[in-house]
C-alpha cells in the first residue's frame, strides 16, 4: 500500500475530514487543512473545490500549517479573521 493510500485512510477516519466536507463554519479555528495538490492551506470552511483525501493533511494549529511552507488559500484567507467576523464588524459599525 502507498504511502498517499495510508494518508487517505487516515484523513477518512479523522472526524475532522467530515467538517471539511461540509464545509463547516463552526470548525474554523479549531483547525487548518493543507491540500499537497494545491500547495495552499486553508480553514475547514474553505469554499473552494473539493479535495481528494489523498491529498490532504489536517492541521492542529495554524501555525503547523503555515510551517509546511505552502502558501494561505486566496479565497477563505485562513490567516486572517473569519468572513462572518468581518461581516459582524461592518454592521456593528453601521
């Protein structure tokens, strides 16, 4: 068995790779996921194209996923605030 089908198994049976999948908003900041295809990490609600499980590693900290040297996701800008929190800002202020 290769290596990139152990990665999968593990990425499958991580409870984390569900909230991936689902996108799931709640899961932001609790931790970061790299794609090796893409060379990007982001957040676990990332809206972009979904990945193969063979190609992804799941983060504990941000700082982890920043080590591995790929760069932060252009569209949910995983080092940066949440989107909702961003949005929360602008009306509060409104």
């Amino acid at each position: 068995m290769s290596s990139r089908d152990n990665q999968a198994k593990a990425t499958l049976a991580d409870p984390r790779w569900a909230r991936i999948v689902a996108r799931d908003k709640t899961a932001d900041s609790s931790f970061w996921y790299r794609v090796s295809t893409t060379g990007v990490y982001c957040r676990p609600s990332c809206p972009s194209r979904g990945c193969n499980p063979r190609n992804v590693t799941i983060h504990d900290t941000l700082e982890s996923a920043q080590k591995t040297g790929f760069r932060a996701c252009k569209r949910c800008k995983p080092d940066g605030p949440a989107a909702e929190m961003v949005s929360a800002e602008i009306v509060t202020k409104a």
